[in-house]
C-alpha cells in the first residue's frame, strides 16, 4: 500500500501517524510546502476544550472525536515520553457573568476526569463579577514541541516527507492508493470550497512561570499556562485574511487579560502571533472519489475544516479518516 498526506500541521501528523499505525507495511508520505512554525497548528494554545458548536457528519461520529482525541492525548500525558511531546496536564475554570450555558460543555463534561461547578468563592479567584463558572482538568498539547516530535516518530516509522507545493490532486507526483487531504485552508483552493471559512486568531506569548491554571472569561478572554511561556488570548474575526499583528488587537488581548489576572502586567511579553483556523460548520472527513479530464481516477479522503480545534480534535479524526481508507481499499465505502 502506498499512502499519500497532503499536509504538515497537527491534522496532518496524527493522520500520517494513524496510518502507519493501522497499516505497518505500508509507505506513507507527507506532502507540505510549510513545516512546524510555518503552520497555523504551531500558533494554536492546545487545551483540550472543543467549542460546543463543533460538528462533524453526526452527534454520535463528533462525540466519538472527541473520546478517541482526549484518550489519545492523556494516554501520551501517562507515557514517558510526555514532556518530548509536550503534552501535560492543566486544570482550569471558565467563568461567565452572561449565562450559565456558556459555562458548560456537553462533550466534555463526562470524558474529562474533573468538570464541576465552581464555588463562590471561586468566582472570586478572578477580578470580574463573575456568576457563573466552572472547573476542569484536562490535557494541554504544546504544539511548537509535539509537531517535532510526531514529524520525527513518522520518520523513524519509515515514512517519507516531500517538500512540494499542490495545486491540483493529481500534481502529486506518486501513484498513491489513498491521498488524504489534510491542508486545513489550503482546501478552499485545492477542493473549490466555499464552506471553508477562516477565522483570524491573535495570541501573545507571555513569561509568567506564577500562573499554573488556566482561565477563561467573556468575549473570548483566556489565559492558558504552557511549557515556558502563558498564551494570551484571543480574538476570533471571521472571514479576515489578516495575517498581519494587529496593534488594537493586542491592546485589547491585554488589557481583558490584565483585567483578569492583574499579576499578568508584569509578565514580559515574548511574542505575538497570528493565525487563520479553517473553519467549517460541519468538519469534512470523507472519502471522494476524482476524476480529471484524463479519465485518471484517485481515491482521497478528506480531513480539514477544524476551525480553532485542530489540537482537541486531531487525533479522533485521524482514526475516523483511517476507518474511511480501509472502507475505501474494501469496497464498502458509500461513494
């Protein structure tokens, strides 16, 4: 068997992984023209904390995702080989003065170890007037670590990486069984998708070693421990291309972050990032079926479309989309 990945970033990865996994005598090759910094996947927080609009094809298919993803990451949190790839565990609260809905995550709150309700004097941890909040651990991933890690696994497993840009599916240049497309934005040009959307992000990166729990509060507010540095956050425009810093969106980030952790004003601030999350309102895993005007044939399942939970969710799509290829090569597949 001969297996093509387009793509680098997390969704890439795991999937690449997946398949030498189920599939070990089979050559698998990724296929990216941008590698680690270079990709949105390298700017994202990592918490393991899906949006609760999050939708794959059903209820059933999106909360298994989420189960094999979160079982993924503190199965590797457990193993020695945790602090190579940069996954660790985080305990957190999210507060509210809107609405106790805000507070509360259908998908997670009976996979992860602890999602309780938050105390009152709980609420008084932040600065804010909070009503409504709650408590959670989970898993952090470190995406500048982990994306190392998972390109040098793949490596040693035997694959293959090829530095090449595609603009079109059949100008890879190999004849593979199966191509899985995992080029989150880069599928609105390669399939022609007008459901894919970006969603622009700005971050900072702050030195605040203190902070050992993460929070968040309204209008999309967080503060979220790493490995060395705090992420700062955020913003979500829809629609924008801007992948430039924006100064007012940082002055923003700040002063709502300051506002609720007041420590945080001296915290020396690292860097600043952006990036665009490929959103879709439904998460494209598929198989496809394409045919050029050649009459050449290529069988791709297709894997994008995470919008800012690529690191939640990556590893259960990538057993979604492995299920899919075997489908495919057995002929049950519903094309």
């Amino acid at each position: 068997m001969n297996f093509g990945v387009l793509g680098s970033g997390i969704i890439g990865l795991t999937t690449a992984l997946e398949l030498q996994k189920e599939f070990p005598t089979a050559r698998v090759s990724v296929v990216a023209d941008r590698f680690n910094e270079d990709t949105v996947s390298y700017v994202a927080a990592g918490i393991f904390r899906p949006g609760t609009s999050f939708m794959g094809p059903t209820q059933e298919i999106t909360q298994q995702w989420m189960t094999d993803a979160f079982n993924y990451w503190d199965e590797l949190r457990r193993s020695k080989e945790a602090p190579l790839a940069g996954v660790c565990q985080l305990s957190g609260y999210i507060y509210s003065r809107t609405s106790p809905s805000i507070v509360r995550n259908h998908f997670i709150e009976k996979l992860l170890p602890v999602y309780r309700r938050a105390t009152e004097e709980e609420l008084k941890l932040c600065n804010g007037g909070w009503k409504y909040g709650s408590f959670f651990t989970t898993c952090l991933t470190e995406s500048r670590l982990f994306l190392p890690y998972a390109t040098k696994k793949f490596l040693e497993n035997g694959g293959e990486v090829v530095r090449q840009h595609v603009n079109s599916f059949f100008e890879v240049p190999q004849n593979f069984d199966v191509l899985l497309n995992c080029t989150g934005m880069g599928a609105k040009e390669l399939c022609g998708d007008q459901h894919l959307v970006p969603i622009r992000g700005q971050v900072l990166k702050v030195r605040a070693p203190w902070v050992k729990t993460a929070f968040y509060g309204d209008y999309d507010t967080y503060v979220l421990p790493g490995f060395e540095t705090v992420t700062l956050g955020g913003c979500r425009q829809f629609d924008s291309y801007n992948t430039e810093w924006c100064k007012y969106d940082s002055m923003a980030i700040r002063e709502r972050c300051y506002d609720l952790l007041p420590s945080l004003r001296k915290a020396e601030i690292v860097r600043e990032c952006v990036g665009l999350r490929p959103h879709r309102s439904v998460v494209r895993v598929e198989p496809e079926l394409i045919t050029n005007p050649e009459g050449r044939r290529l069988k791709v399942v297709h894997n994008y479309g995470h919008g800012g939970y690529g690191v939640t969710t990556a590893p259960g799509t990538a057993v979604y989309a492995v299920r899919l290829v075997r489908d495919l090569l057995a002929g049950n597949s519903k094309l």
